[in-house]
C-alpha cells in the first residue's frame, strides 16, 4: 500500500458520497471493499457479490490476473470511473457493474 493507493481510495468514497449519497462512513467502507476486491482479483479468482441493476444479487467469479484472462485490444472506449470490469471465469468472457452497487468479497 502506498500514498496512490490511499489517494484512490478517498477519490472514491468523496465520488460515492457525490453521486451516490452515500455518508462519509458508508463510503469509506465501500472504497475499501472496492480496493480489497481489486487488490485479490489481480492475484487469481476471487468470489464476491454485488447487487444487479434490476435489484437481484449476483455471485459472481471474477478475476483481473495476467495469467489467467485472454489477450485483448483496446476498443477505443474511455474507461467509466463508475463501473468496475472484470473476467468472468464462469462464462469466460468480460462483464462489470456499478462498484456503489458492491456487497461484499468472499
């Protein structure tokens, strides 16, 4: 853990606190669920839960390793700060959700 790390975290919970109305408790928390998550998906598989949009809740197996997800090219798309992409080792291919809609980290 470094100053970045800590610095990426506070943009997130001050993001979650703005769009989302989370209190300042509520979004700390999640920015560090979020930082948990990221930190064990680039290591290997990590099951965790998040609520979908429709409001049903997904277990999900998901993974950002090198070794383990395919080779990809860039698809000229800016990256969405509110969502977070992952592999999905279950149906191997690359799917993501909202990162305020996150429940929890196995």
């Amino acid at each position: 853990m470094n100053r970045t790390d800590l610095s990426n975290i506070m943009h997130n919970a001050w993001g979650f606190v703005r769009r989302n109305g989370f209190t300042l408790s509520e979004a700390l928390k999640q920015a560090w669920l979020l930082f948990k998550l990221k930190a064990k998906m680039r290591c290997g598989i990590v099951r965790f839960y998040y609520r979908k949009v429709d409001g049903s809740i997904r277990e999900a197996w998901g993974t950002l390793a090198d070794r383990l997800v395919p080779a990809t090219l860039g698809t000229g798309r800016r990256p969405n700060p509110t969502v977070q992409t992952y592999y999905d080792t279950e149906r191997e291919e690359w799917r993501c959700f909202k990162i305020a809609n996150l429940l929890n980290v196995a």
